[in-house]
C-alpha cells in the first residue's frame, strides 16, 4: 500500500516522531534549498538544454546557505496544476524483514523523511519487501510492477538487484539500488551507493600527494578483497608508486595475527634487533650501555618497508587489525594507515591505533549534520547508509518536477553531466550505471573526523 502525500496521514505519521509542525517546517533550510532545484526544473521547458549547475537535494551547508537571498527562503509547496495532478509513483524495494530488516527500515524512514522535505503531494511511496534475498527481490519486483511506478528504489544487495533488474527492465523503468558491487550496474540500473574503487583511488592519491611511495596492503579473502586489491595495484600504479607488500587473511579474528605479523615483517626485524642488541652487549662499554637502554622499549630496529598500508575492513575486525599492527611494530606515526568507507564509524574515534589513519568519504559535515537529523526525527541512530535512501528519494522528487511525465526519469535528466548535490555531497552516474563521488579524504582524531583534503562542490575542480 502506498503511503498519502505529506499534506495528509504520511504529515500526522511523522510529525509524530517529533517533526515540527507543517507551518513550521517551511522556515526549513531542507525546503528553502529546494527553490533552487525548482528554479532548475523550471529551466528544463521541453527544450532540453543541460543544467547550469549542480543540482542541489539538501539542505545547504552555512556557507551554501549564505549564497541564497533572503527572500528565496519561504519556499511553497508544489503546485500540482504546474506539473500535472497525476501521481507519482515510487516503488521501494527493501528488506523489511529478516536479519536486514533494521538496514531496510532505516533506509525507508530516511526516504519519508526526503518525502516530507519535498512537500509534494503528487509523490507515492510504495514499498515492498524483499525478505534480505534473491528470490524475496524477484517476486517483489512482480508485485511493484503491477502497481504502475514511474520508478524503483532498491533493492540493497547485489543479488537482489541482479534478480529484480530484468523485472523492472521489462517494464521499461529505471531503478536506484544500493549496493557498492558494481558488476549488477548499467545504464538501466543505476547504483547511488558508494564505490570501494573510487575511495581506494582517492585515498591513495592523497597519501601519494603527502609524500608517500610504497604502499602495502592487509586484504580480506573475499571477492570484495579481489576488488580491493586491484584497485590498490591500480591507485597506486597511477600515484607513480609501488605496492611493496599484500597480505591475505580469512575474516575471522582467530585467523588474522599471521598474516599481520607477515606484512610487517616482524620476524626478520626481530631478529636483526636481536643481533644488534648482542652485538652491543658484547662491547660492554657505557656508550653501548646507553644504546640498548635507548632500545630495550623496543622489539624492532626499522620499519616494515611501507609508508602506508590499506586496510578496507569495518566493524569490530579493524577495531582487532589496527592495535595488531601496532603491536607487531607497525608504527601508525611512521606509517599510514588507510582505509575505505568502512571506516566512516564514529564509535573507531576511540581505537588509538587509528588516530591519525585516512579514509575517504562523504564530506563529514553534511552527513553528521544529516544523521542527526534522522535521529532527533525517528528517535534512533540509523546504519550509516541510510542517507542514501534519503539522497536516493530527493532525487527523485526532484526529477519529478519535471513537466512531461515522459522525460521526469530519462537518461538526460538522470545522467547530468553537472551532477546532483546531496547529503553525502556530489555525485552523479556514469553511463555504465555506476555513480561518480565527490570524496573528501578524513583523518580519524580522538573527538571525530577532521578533513584533511575536502571534497570538490562540483565537478569541474
């Protein structure tokens, strides 16, 4: 069943949830900021000519906010007599239940928070679970068909996508999945998640930028870790760098003190400090006496060979890989450690091995101010993802101003050149269906993320 339009239930449904009343909630920056996605869509009249800039989904950081005029900040409702009365429907494909359950939940309740922000009433949200599996995303494809969406959103796993894709092909509509697995993209199937490829190719090219040359890397046994692991070689290979060292090990944290102690090298560096340190006893002298107090804190006398090393794990296994390559001697003042997306985890502030460690991602600011949104919204702190769904459904809403229902969700519109803003800032599809990212490169400080190199507000930087 679809969900009302904001003026209706979906209004008393959310404002429930401590949302401010509908009078106020005009004086929202979200909505003042969506004047200008309309001024771009009034642009768009039948001619087709490019957008000027990048269209914005969100609400403006100060900085963008300081650039809107005072009287572009009552922004009004959408007139259902410019676009048209028919509905718009939205299919929403989701795991709703099951062990994924609280994933898909978080990445509905961030699309009826963008349903709330557009404040149009011509826009249906219907959703449909897709149980977490394959089989689960196929017959809720079938279902989502029969109710005549313009466009689908979801599902979140790659081989949910790969079920429902020709489903909705078939139909001859576009849909917006999630999933980071670039092999279920194409010009049909359009992917807003976040590439693990784009943030080891950023990443790596601001350590190269700071004066880093040998690289190393801590990969997992997976096809994830396949595709790190050519990303890496390739990064690097660009930076006019060299990978000096890989590691393999199995994602169980029994199972990874080998290969750490592997890629650092430790036994051979052990043993060289070692000799040195019987060397030196042997000499007996004070001036020997004062080196190998200088030593005795130590077990190696050299670093592991590397400037930096990526490790793209998440959850508690980095929280067990970071202090292990501390304890075999892998210094994180001498080297970097790097990361992915995995690491934009708020609760890793805390793990000192990684004080100082880079990732790439999402510009910190505008997704904080967005998470916590959502949580003073619903009550609770969503997955980190759940600001695609957001972006994901604001996009949509957007595209749906456009006036010829034919053209709202075409390639032209989808596949700007100028790109969408939103609240993981910048980005836009490539024609292969992937999405290119605006990243800003993150150092994880004891009190959150400090940006080291930020993220470019358009894609001509």
């Amino acid at each position: 069943m679809g969900l009302p339009g904001p003026s209706d239930a979906l209004y008393k449904t959310i404002s429930k949830r401590t949302l401010l009343p509908m009078a106020n909630s005009m004086r929202s920056p979200a909505l003042a900021v969506m004047l200008l996605a309309l001024v771009a869509a009034a642009c768009t009249d039948g001619t087709s000519e490019p957008l000027a800039a990048v269209t914005m989904l969100s609400a403006p950081t100060a900085t963008q906010s300081s650039r809107i005029r005072r009287s572009d900040r009552q922004f009004l409702p959408v007139d259902s007599s410019q676009f048209g009365q028919d509905e718009v429907r939205v299919a929403v494909l989701l795991p709703l239940s099951g062990e994924s359950a609280p994933t898909g939940q978080a990445l509905f309740d961030a699309m009826s928070m963008a349903l709330f922000d557009a404040f149009d009433p011509r826009l249906r949200l219907l959703p449909f679970d897709t149980l977490g599996t394959a089989s689960g995303a196929a017959t809720a494809a079938r279902e989502a068909i029969k109710s005549d969406p313009e466009i689908v959103i979801g599902p979140l796993f790659a081989e949910s996508i790969a079920a429902a894709a020709p489903i909705v092909k078939s139909a001859k509509l576009k849909l917006i999945g999630f999933s980071n697995d670039r092999s279920v993209a194409s010009n049909d199937v359009l992917l807003l998640s976040f590439l693990p490829e784009d943030e080891i190719r950023r990443v790596v090219s601001f350590a190269a930028a700071s004066g880093t040359s040998k690289f190393a890397g801590l990969i997992p046994v997976s096809p994830y870790g396949e595709k790190v692991m050519r990303s890496l070689f390739d990064s690097v290979r660009k930076s006019n760098g060299t990978v000096v060292g890989i590691e393999l090990y199995v994602r169980d944290p029994q199972e990874t003190a080998d290969p750490v102690k592997r890629l650092a090298n430790y036994d051979e560096r052990h043993r060289a400090y070692l000799r040195e340190t019987a060397f030196l006893k042997r000499l007996d002298d004070d001036l020997a006496d004062q080196i190998l107090e200088s030593l005795k804190h130590l077990e190696t006398l050299e670093g592991p060979g590397f400037g930096a090393v990526l490790v793209p794990e998440g959850g508690e296994l980095i929280r067990s890989l970071a202090p292990m390559l501390s304890f075999y001697e892998v210094d994180p003042k001498d080297v970097h450690f790097l990361g992915t997306g995995l690491w934009d985890d708020a609760d890793l502030r805390l793990e000192p091995s990684l004080e100082g460690a880079w990732f790439a991602g999402a510009p910190a600011e505008l997704s904080s101010d967005f998470l916590k949104r959502f949580e003073t919204t619903f009550g609770y702190r969503p997955v980190r993802i759940a600001s695609l769904g957001y972006d994901a459904m604001s996009l949509v809403a957007i595209l749906a101003r456009h006036e010829v229902r034919r053209d709202r969700f075409s390639d032209y519109l989808l596949f700007d050149p100028n790109g969408f803003s939103g609240v993981d800032g910048i980005f836009r599809f490539r024609r292969n269906g992937t999405a290119e990212r605006g990243l800003a490169v993150l150092e994880i400080r004891p009190d959150g993320f400090r940006t080291v190199s930020a993220a470019p507000v358009s894609f001509d930087q």
